[in-house]
C-alpha cells in the first residue's frame, strides 16, 4: 500500500511542476448545504483536472531507457491530456489512445499538447485491450490512470495540500472513478488525521467501486455527464485501499450532477465537468448528514464540452421555471402579436424566442396561436405573467416552468 511517506515524496517531486491549486471556503454553498464547505479547485490545473499530479510523478519515475522509447495511456480525457502535457514538458514521446465518444475538447487539447492520438473502440475497455496491444508491439511503458503506486501517490497530494490549508476538515468528498484519486487522499487524510472521514462519490450509472466493495456483480451502463469517472472496473491496487480506509461511497444521479455544475458556475464562477462536480452533488443531496460539519469537495476537473454545458445550463434554467414555454391564443390581426408581447415586456420578463402558428394551431381559424419561449426571475415571475396576460384577456397555457425533464 501506498504511505503517507510516498505521498509526501511525491510532493516534493512536483512542486514547482504542479500548481498547488487554491483551496478556500465557500460561503454561500455553506450556507445553502448547511455545512463548512471548503472547495479544492483542481480544475484550475493547467490541464483542468488533477491528473497532473499522478502522470507527472509517474513519468519522473521511468529509467532514461523507459523515457526514451516513449510511454502510452489510455484515457477518456483528463489522464490523456495530464500525460501529454508532462511527457512534451519531459521530452517524452507519448501515445495516447481514447474511445471514439470522447469530448472533442479533450481530443484537441491531448493533440495540441503533441501527443499521437489514437481513437479506438466505443468503450473506455475497448480502448484498453487495443492499448495494450500497441503497449506490447511499440516496446512502451504504460501510464495507467489510476492503477498504479506512483500515480495514487501523486493524487494523494491533493489532500496533503488541503489539509494543510484546512487541519480541521472533518469529511472529504471525492470524485471515484478508477480510485486513483480517493486511495492517494485516503491514506494522506488518515495518516494525518485519522478521525476524519472520507467519502467516495460515483455517478449513479456506474457504481462498480461501491459494488465491489459490496461484493455485488458490477453493472454500469448507459450515457452520464460524468464521462471522467465513468469507469466499470475500479482499479486492483485501489480497491483494497479504498476497502480499508474508505467510510463510503455515495451515489449521484445525472440530474444532480448537472445541478451541481450549474450551480458552481453560477455561485462559484468556475467551470467544472460532470465528474469535478460530484462531489458538491453528493453534499447537496445529503445535507444531513453534513450538516454543521467542515467538508472538504475536491473539484477535479473541468474540461466539459461547451455544448454539453450549454445544455446544462438551458435545462437548469427551465427546472427553476427562469426559462418557460407559454402559449397564447391571439386574434391574426395585424399588432395582435405586438399587443401581447407589449403586455409581457409590462412585466419585465424577456422574450428569447417567438414562433406564431397558423396551419398547426388548434384554434379558429381566425385566430392564432403563439409560443413565446421567455426568460424570467422564477416560478413566483411567471405567475405574475399570466396573472398580467389574463388581465388583458389573454389565455396562456404554461408549457413548461420547472417541469423540464429529469435525466435520472
């Protein structure tokens, strides 16, 4: 098993090489959970996420031999891009191979960093078995994400930069995929302060670290925003670190993992991807039980696709009712459709969108129907929109307001 004394060896290595991210407390998200929330921005890393700290511990380790003919990884995003970025810094030739669904951000970024990039395979495990098979015929070292001494001892050091910011930390909340991360804070957080507690979080679609430490058959399927952590086999050299010194893992599902991107965006303003946030999201949904107690949230990352936070950020705002579909039935006249615009900017609402149907409207076919797609403050401002429409005659049907689709 990885020690405490690793852990801090393997800080000294990358100090100056690695950003000692900030990690500060966070008023207003402790005043929304109830807890002391102290936040660990690793997104902030030059490569957005933690896995600078492993991959570059780990490519420190390789003989001048194993440096020159070059290293190999495969990765989803954030250990493709940590990788390519050290190995370039190091004068490592490096091979990175990634599925076919990974974000186009995180594709260009390993690129730019001059990695060769090969994508392989509609699964993190079909990209591995194709890895492994250029690993051997290339004569390459292996830079395994997570399951690996010198990389757990890398991401352990996120804990030793917290709690040395934070002694007093009573809880840390920790993104699990492989386990790379959580094994590497578990043995620094209880090597230095054993009464803390350490809890896993995992995307609700794959939960293989909490299955298997359960014992229970590893199922996980289907699409998450938590690409980064969605890993079906948890790491062998991490698995039973986590057994030892883990007291959970917590589960998150999809439409917490995109509340807690939002919100870190808008309380935060600060960028994180699917998996950086499942950490606030596991305190959001038990706030009980951290309720009154100092937690530490590591933030791992934050290389999300624009589209995918665009979307994020749209269905966020119809959930909350600040963006809301109504309908209204108007006379096709000319200046109906200015009359009752003009009556819903009276109450400060904006107009984003507009479509006026004819041929598809199920009124008279005298009159009109129009949908108007309008940003407003809340629930509360959208029935002072229809309480003003009906006072000017009107009928407006609420399509949507806080009724978007959950994704769970």
């Amino acid at each position: 098993m990885v020690t405490l004394g690793d852990i801090e060896r393997a800080a000294q290595t990358i100090r100056g090489q690695v950003a000692e991210s900030p990690c500060t407390r966070s008023r207003t998200l402790s005043e929304i959970t109830g807890a002391d929330v102290v936040l660990k921005f690793e997104n902030l890393q030059f490569t957005a996420s933690f896995k600078e700290r492993g991959a570059l511990v780990k490519l420190l380790s390789l003989s001048e031999e194993q440096k020159a003919r070059g290293v190999i990884a495969v990765s989803a995003g954030n250990h493709a891009q940590a990788v390519a970025y050290h190995a370039r810094r190091l004068e490592i030739p490096a091979v990175i191979v990634m599925p076919r669904f990974t974000p186009t951000v995180k594709v260009e970024h390993t690129r730019a960093f001059g990695a060769e990039v090969i994508l392989h395979g509609e699964t993190l495990e079909e990209a591995a078995a194709f890895m492994q098979q250029a690993e051997r015929k290339r004569s390459l070292t292996l830079v395994h994400p997570y399951d690996d001494e010198h990389v757990i001892a890398g991401q352990g050091t996120v804990a030793l930069e917290m709690l040395n910011t934070f002694p007093d930390l009573d809880a840390l909340l920790v993104p699990v995929g492989g386990g790379g991360l959580i094994a590497g804070c578990a043995v620094a957080a209880k090597a230095i302060k054993p009464g803390i507690e350490i809890f896993g979080v995992e995307a609700e679609r794959y939960a293989s670290m909490r299955e298997a430490i359960d014992g229970l058959p590893v199922r996980c399927d289907g699409p998450t925003v938590a690409e980064g952590i969605a890993v079906k086999v948890p790491g062998r050299a991490t698995l039973p670190v986590v057994r030892e010194l883990v007291d959970g893992i917590l589960l998150v599902s999809e439409s917490d993992l995109e509340e807690a991107v939002l919100l870190l965006l808008e309380v935060e303003k600060t960028v994180v991807e699917g998996a950086g946030a499942a950490g606030l999201a596991a305190l959001l949904e038990n706030r009980a039980s951290f309720a009154g107690r100092k937690v530490g949230v590591v933030l791992s990352g934050g290389n999300i696709d624009l589209m995918i936070l665009s979307s994020i950020i749209q269905r966020g705002l119809a959930r909350s009712g600040r963006l809301v579909r109504l309908r209204v039935a108007v006379r096709d006249v000319a200046g109906a459709l200015a009359g009752v615009a003009e009556c819903i900017a009276d109450t400060d609402a904006s107009i984003v969108d507009v479509r006026h149907h004819r041929a598809f409207a199920s009124v008279s076919v005298a009159s009109a129907e129009v949908e108007f797609i309008l940003q407003t403050r809340g629930l509360a401002h959208v029935e002072q929109i229809r309480a003003k429409l009906g006072e000017a005659g009107y009928e407006p049907v609420l399509l949507d307001a806080g009724t978007a689709p959950r994704p769970d």
